[in-house]
C-alpha cells in the first residue's frame, strides 16, 4: 500500500548527497557474549484468549475474471483465489497464514489491506466495513492496516532516498508538518535497527537484511494497528531471518501491533504465530491455537504438510522421516473439485467428500476444521463425523425428513462447540 | 547402466569418486581481487550425499561450479586439484571438459524455470542432452529417452508433457524435468544447488524422495547445496559447513549435528526455529551481516560475528586464521575454531537455550 502512496508523494525531499564513503554493511558493534546474545533471543509469542478482535474477516470471496482472448474479451470464467473464509485476528496478536503457492493466502492479505476489492464479504474494523470503503473513505483507514511485502529489492523504489520512502506515508497523511518528517524518519529508522544517519541513502546501498527494515519502518510510520506481513524473511539469508523475526516480536510488544503473519515456512508460523490457519485451494481448512495445529491436526491436509516438513533433529536418527505422500499438484482454482476440494489428493476421501462440502466446524475450544473425516493422525474415524450435522447419509446423499442443523460459521470461536467424539454439542 | 560395475570398482579401491583438494578460486573485479572460495578440500564416494550449507556469498555454488569447468578460463584463478574418477579437471582442455559435463557429472540448479530454455519444448531439451552424448542415436530414440525420464521422475502422461513447452509445467514439474535432464545419462556424480529452495514443502518432499531413490537405484554420488539444516539432517552423509569461502566445520552428518563445535553452525541451529521444538526455545540470530570477500575479516573470518570469542584467550581470533583440525570428539569431525572445548560450551550454555528438552537426554 505505502507503495501506491509512494507513487503519489507529490513533495520530495531533495537529495541530500552524501559525499562520504560507503560504510562497510557490518557495523561495527561492541562484542556481544552469548548470554547476552541469548538474553534478546525471543520465545515464541504466547496466545492472549481474551484479546478483543482487531478485525474480523466474515465469508470474504475474491474471484478473478477470466477473459477469453479475442476481440470480446468475454469472462468465460472465474479464478476462484479466495472462496469464502472466516477468521479474525485478536489485537495484539498475531495469526499465522499457511498453504502451498497458489492457496490464495497472498491474495487474503491484499483484501486486508484493501489492494484488492472483495467480490463480496465483510472484514469489520473499528466498527466498520472495508470491504464497502470508497477510496476516499478508505484513506483514513490505511493509517491503521499496513503491509509488508516479501521480497526487499523490489517493494523499495530505487530511486527514491530512504528518507523519502519511509517518509512518504508521513506527509500523505499529512500526521506532522514537513519540517518534522526528516526527524520522524530518524526515530522510526533507528527503532528498526538502522543507523539514522542514513536516511539519505539509496536502498541499493543495504542488504537485503537492512532493505527488509526499511520496508518494516516504513509500515510502521503510521503506527499501525494491523500489519499484513507477507512472507517478510522467506528472501533473506537464514541468519538474518532469525534477526528480522525478532525485531517484529519486539515492535509487537511495543507498539501492541496485531499481525496477520503470511508464509509457507511452518517452523517459523509456528515461533511467531500463537495462532495459525491453513489454507488450501481459497479456502480454510483448519484454524486452531499453535499448540493443537502442530500437535493435535484433525484435517489430512495439515498432517500432510506438517510431516513435509525437514527436521534437523531427524539427524541423530538418521535417514528420512516417515511422511504422508501428496500426489499430484493442487487443481486449478478456475474449476475446483466438487465438495471437498482436498478430496482429489486425500487418502481418507469417500463418496460423500465429493457430494457434500465439508463446514469448517468448531471442534474444540479454540480448534475449527473442515474435514467429514476429521480426527488425530491415525485415528481418523470410519464414518463420518459431520453426517448428522448436514443432514445426510454416509454416502453424503440428503436423508429425507433431516434437516441440516445451524452452527457457527463466524470469524471467531463460540463457547460451545461440536465433539466429534460424543457427537454432539458441548461447552465450555 | 553401464558405469554401474565400474563404479562398483572404484567404490571398493583407494580413491573416492570425487576428490577436490586445497581448491582456491579467485576472481579479478574492478574493486580487487575476490577470493570465493580458498583452500577447501572434501571427497564423495559413490553411493554417498555430502551436504554444503552456508549463506550465500559463502562460496558453496562457487566451488562446485569448478567441477563442473563453469568458470570463465580467462578470467577466473583456479589453484588446487579436482579429481573426478581419477581425471583432473583444472587446466582440463574444453572439449574433455565438455565430454564430462552432463555425462558422468550433473547439475541440478535452484531456479528451473531460468534453467530450462523457454522457446524449446521440454522434450527437445531433454533429447538433446541425450544426443550430445550419444551420437549415435536417432532422434526417435532421444525422444523415447526423454519419455522414460520424465515417467521415472513422476510426470503424470509423459508421451503428452513431452511435447510441452517449460512454462506449462507447474514450479514442482520444472524442477522434476530439470532432475530428469541432469540423469537422462546416468551421471555418476549429480550436484544439486538448492534444489527445493524455491518449493513448497509438499513438493520439497517428493523432489528429495525422487532424489533419494535416484541415488540408490544409480549408487550415485551426489552433492547437495542448501541452507535448510533439515534437509540436510535428512538426506546427507556427510556435511561441510562454509563460510567466506572457507570450510569452517567438516563430519558426518549425525555428528556433526548432535554435536557442533563450531560457533557459526551453532549460530545456524539457533537461528532457524524447528517444527517439533520445545515453546521454551529462543530464536537467537546471529548478530551482523556476512563479510564482503573484497577485504574479509582478519584472523578468523567470522570473529566479527562470533558471540563466543571471548572464551578464547587473548585476541588469538582476530589476529590468527585458525587450521582445519580435528576437534575433541575424534579425528572425523574437523572445524576451524581456537575454542578448546567447544563441544562443553554447546552441550551446557547453547543447547539449554535453542533446544531445552533435548539437555536431559545428551
């Protein structure tokens, strides 16, 4: 988003020059011991389960057009990028976005932050909608959700001084007079890491690790109350990682930032996102607590991709770790598989997968999946646990005289859910 | 496969496969000389997998590209020794160089999509690195060369994707139809750079399982570059640890990742978080950037780094390279560190932190 901005910002500072030489990229730091290097070191982030939503997405859709070729150019279909997904993300907080390329998780966050408008849905913040903003009624809002893109050498513009990009989103929302912006960029610079001296710098004067605070502080000028990060380290080297990783824990403490936090990388969802939600082919198929996603997966899909995942203690076992085996790739999201849209690669999948949708349904206190099969790895059930629910047979075919039962689909988590193992309604 | 009983030979004589010894590769720049890679010395027998891990600039593509020939004779400064089979590969003229490349070695590059020509269909490729080697073939058998190996590698309805064109395939086809060109002549050492780096896990997991299977089926010898210790952990059995262009730690896999003795791997287990660990374990990264190789640090070359050197007596790190030596725990685990007891400092002061339930255990 500071990138339209960017393009925008009538008023540049005029080029400082430097005139001095090209300071070495390590800079030179006292010596650090390990204890002290340990001691900034970050535990993973702890789920808050009474923090307020922040925001609120309710069954958003976003389909792409597309066109024939031809003189007509007539839609003769839809990309279905995200298809109907319910979340919300608790202020302060942080929600992790996970899914093979494609998914449409990237596509989830530029709804977010409003680069795309939604073909339908509602994402409530501050009580209002953004899916319905016009553009000049959205202005305003942009102070409050900003991004953060992936990939530092090309969200930067290289021919605008860090000074200017980082101080762009100050004078288009015109927050101090243009006499202070330099001073602002200084502080923001200096709180991300950077020496604040070199606010006249191009970015092709920093690392990519330095590039990619750049980008954090220009998201944070505005002091933002969301942040959509997508793939924010998966560009950078595997030790500068950790260090960016950390420096979005502390502004998270500080400046109390909810994050929806987008990546395919699943150790490091795991690290920063208390909670996190699976996504496959624009839809999600499993929302739950770090804990239950990474321990206690119902959905074959999230199994699957947990044990895809390299472990460096498979070392002193030796050999590979036992893993479930995905066949194929992802269907196209033009035309997706009837039902369940997992059901073309899922080992579980029967005939009822294929006629029915699966709900993505509340299993637990804070666990919602969307599976008819549902259940711990090697314990999925035979029969399916959602056929009383939707008012079918096993077969998934509509049972005459059952009625399918209401339950929540919201964004957020209800007190009472449905136990898959007594079939029926608890709570808390 | 007809190099199998040779190699079967080698595999049980003196010599491994590939032997590369005190390689050092300089390139003249406009700002000086850089040095990518110096004095690096390893060996791959057939039926093995080292793993090379580092950032990048840490000369990993660097010294496996000489295998290869792929630097510019002119320009670039090649000292040491490369034996591939016996045959020494620096100063090797082209036309020996070129019999080599795609025959009895492979490469395997990270971005298939600017690896595979886009104007070419993905068969015609294939068949041509087939030809290239076997002269004597028709193009009918190039063709259903190519076929086989896009069917060995998993590509669904190969008779049809042959005829396809590299954009047509999705990121995890690319990748198996790269893999497909680098075996289509039964290489007996194959050298992969990065190859899932740019995948999803899912695909990550087929592409190493074809690997893996490739390999055993060939016995072949292969070199796997990345920066993802888990890969490693998985599919290597030996792992060489680099840093500006130097090795810094060299052993068996197991070994060499239950107990590292060097700072700087300690510093890439503690920087990566894992899926399985404890949600008492730190993130702790390692501070500052890798050094530009124009002008690399004096002594060792990661003491501007290292949060360890001052339990080394004096200012022996910033002043004195240290030798490539083997460590406390036996002769097969060489690092390049003045720490005496580095094995002590990682198992009581490193290890509580990154990883908490595994201290009771060790």
């Amino acid at each position: 988003m500071s990138d339209v901005n960017l393009d925008k910002s009538p008023d540049q500072e005029p080029v400082v020059s430097d005139g001095g030489e090209l300071a070495d990229p390590v800079p030179a730091r006292a010596h650090l011991t390990f204890a002290e290097m340990a001691a900034q070191g970050h535990l993973p982030m702890k789920l808050d389960p009474d923090a307020e939503p922040v925001i609120e997405i309710d069954n958003l859709k976003m389909y792409f057009p597309v066109k024939s070729s031809g003189l007509l150019r007539r839609t003769i279909g839809h990309v279905q990028a995200v298809d109907g997904i319910s979340f919300s993300v608790p202020k302060g907080g942080a929600l992790g976005l996970v899914g093979e390329s494609g998914c449409g998780k990237s596509t989830t966050g530029r709804l977010i932050t409003r680069l795309y408008t939604p073909t339908a849905g509602s994402m409530m913040f501050e009580g209002q909608d953004l899916a319905q903003l016009s553009p000049r009624e959205l202005k305003p809002m942009r102070r409050h959700v900003q991004m953060i893109f992936q990939d530092p050498y090309t969200s930067l513009n290289p021919r605008h001084t860090v000074g200017t990009i980082v101080g762009a989103p100050l004078s288009v929302h015109k927050v101090v007079p243009k006499n202070q912006i330099i001073p602002k960029v200084q502080e923001i610079l200096e709180v991300v890491g950077l020496n604040p001296e070199h606010y006249n710098r191009y970015p092709n004067e920093f690392s990519g690790g330095q590039r990619q605070r750049i980008g954090i502080a220009r998201a944070l000028t505005l002091n933002p109350k969301l942040l959509v990060a997508d793939e924010p380290v998966s560009a950078l080297d595997v030790s500068i990682q950790a260090q960016v990783i950390n420096l979005l824990q502390d502004l998270q403490r500080e400046f109390d930032i909810a994050f929806l936090f987008i990546a395919h990388d699943l150790a490091i969802v795991r690290h920063f996102c208390p909670e996190v939600a699976v996504m496959y082919l624009g839809k999600i198929v499993e929302i739950a607590d770090r804990e239950t996603i990474y321990g206690h997966a119902h959905h074959p899909y999230t199994q699957a991709l947990l044990s895809a995942v390299p472990d460096v203690r498979q070392a002193a076992v030796g050999g590979r770790r036992e893993r479930i085996r995905l066949e194929g790739d992802v269907p196209s999201p033009i035309n997706p598989p009837s039902g369940c849209r997992f059901r073309t690669r899922c080992s579980l999948a029967q005939e009822i997968c294929a006629k029915v949708e699966p709900p993505l349904l509340q299993i637990g206190s804070r666990h919602k999946v969307a599976c008819h099969f549902a259940g711990e790895l090697g314990a999925h059930p035979a029969r399916p646990v959602t056929a009383g629910l939707l008012g079918v047979d096993d077969q998934g075919s509509p049972k005459p005289g059952e009625t399918p039962q209401h339950f929540n689909l919201g964004p957020t988590f209800e007190k009472s859910w449905y136990d898959i193992g007594l079939q029926h309604m608890v709570s808390a | 496969m007809t190099s199998q009983s040779a190699s079967a030979a080698t595999e049980r004589g003196a010599d491994p496969f590939l032997v590369v010894e005190d390689l050092t590769v300089r390139f003249p720049t406009e700002d000086g000389l850089v040095t990518a890679v110096s004095g690096l010395s390893y060996s791959v027998g057939m039926g093995q997998t080292l793993g090379i891990v580092g950032e990048s600039g840490s000369g990993k593509s660097v010294s496996s590209m000489a295998i290869l020939g792929l630097h510019d004779a002119k320009t670039a400064r090649i000292t040491g020794s490369i034996r591939v089979e016996g045959t020494e590969i620096i100063g090797l003229a082209e036309p020996r160089l070129r019999k080599l490349r795609g025959n009895s070695v492979a490469m395997i590059f990270q971005d298939a999509l600017a690896a595979l020509h886009p104007f070419y269909k993905v068969g015609a490729q294939l068949a041509e690195a087939y030809r290239v080697h076997h002269p004597s073939a028709s193009k009918r058998d190039a063709r259903r060369k190519a076929i086989e190996m896009l069917d060995r590698v998993g590509i669904p309805q190969p008779d049809a994707r042959v005829d396809d064109f590299p954009h047509q395939f999705s990121g995890g086809m690319r990748q198996r139809a790269m893999i497909a060109m680098g075996l289509i002549n039964d290489p007996s050492l194959i050298i992969a750079d990065e190859p899932t780096t740019a995948l999803d896990v899912t695909v990550q997991a087929q592409i190493l399982d074809l690997l893996q299977d490739l390999q055993r089926e060939f016995n072949s010898a292969v070199i796997i570059i990345t920066h993802d210790l888990g890969v490693i952990a998985e599919m290597a059995d030996d792992v060489l640890v680099m840093y500006a262009g130097r090795a810094v730690e060299y052993g068996q896999c197991k070994e060499l990742l239950t107990h590292p003795e060097m700072p700087y791997t300690w510093g890439l287990l503690s920087s990566v978080p894992d899926v399985t660990a404890d949600t008492d374990a730190r993130l702790i990264p390692i501070p500052g950037n890798p050094p530009s190789l124009l002008s690399p640090p004096t002594g060792c070359a990661f003491h501007p780094r290292c949060v360890h050197s001052d339990k080394v007596p004096g200012d022996l790190c910033a002043t004195t390279l240290p030798e490539l030596t083997p460590g406390v725990r036996g002769v097969g685990h060489l690092k390049r560190c003045h720490l005496a007891n580095a094995d002590d400092i990682y198992q009581a002061e490193v290890l509580p932190e990154i990883a908490p339930e595994l201290v009771e255990e060790s």
